[in-house]
C-alpha cells in the first residue's frame, strides 16, 4: 500500500534519512510531511508555537496549500529536513501574496 505509511517514532537525526528513503519508496512528499509529526514526536500545533506561526499556516503549509519560502524553512528546521528536500514539489509562486 503506497498511499499509507507504518509509523515509528525515530531520532531527530536520522529524520532526513528517512525521509530520503520514504522518497525512494515511491511515497508522495506530501504525505510523508504530514506523517513527520507521528514520526519525530513533534506534533503540528508544537511546531506552530516553536516557529512563532499560527498552527492553519503549519497545516496547510505541510499540506502544500502554501509555499511561502520563510514558513517553510522554518518547518524543516524544526524536523531537521534541508527545505529543499522537505518541499521540493512545492512552487513559492502559489503564496507570496
């Protein structure tokens, strides 16, 4: 089942590697960014307070609703994934507005 991912918690420092790995899996980025909550034990609304963003913009950001550069950064920080790979299907131009 490609669409759905078994979840573990995994260090933080081993949170790039997987998601490399889930990549070459077959597995749609977006899915696995909305899995990394579950998979680092860092839930949306905790990075939402810990990037200083309302918790809708996390959310629709790691949904690929919106792509504003900065937010994005600020995300893959927190889950130790370079934004280039975390967001790498995501286009700025839908949200700079």
């Amino acid at each position: 089942m490609k669409g759905q991912l078994t979840l573990i918690t995994i260090p933080k420092q081993n949170t790039e590697l997987a998601v490399l790995q889930l990549r070459l899996l077959g597995y749609p980025l977006r899915n696995i960014r909305k899995s990394l909550s579950k998979l680092t034990g860092i839930s949306q609304l905790e990075v939402s307070r810990m990037i200083g963003k309302q918790r809708q913009e996390v959310t629709n950001t790691i949904n690929g609703e919106r792509t504003k550069l900065e937010t994005q950064e600020l995300i893959a920080r927190v889950w130790q994934v370079p934004r280039e790979i975390l967001f790498e299907d995501d286009v700025e131009a839908k949200d700079q507005a």
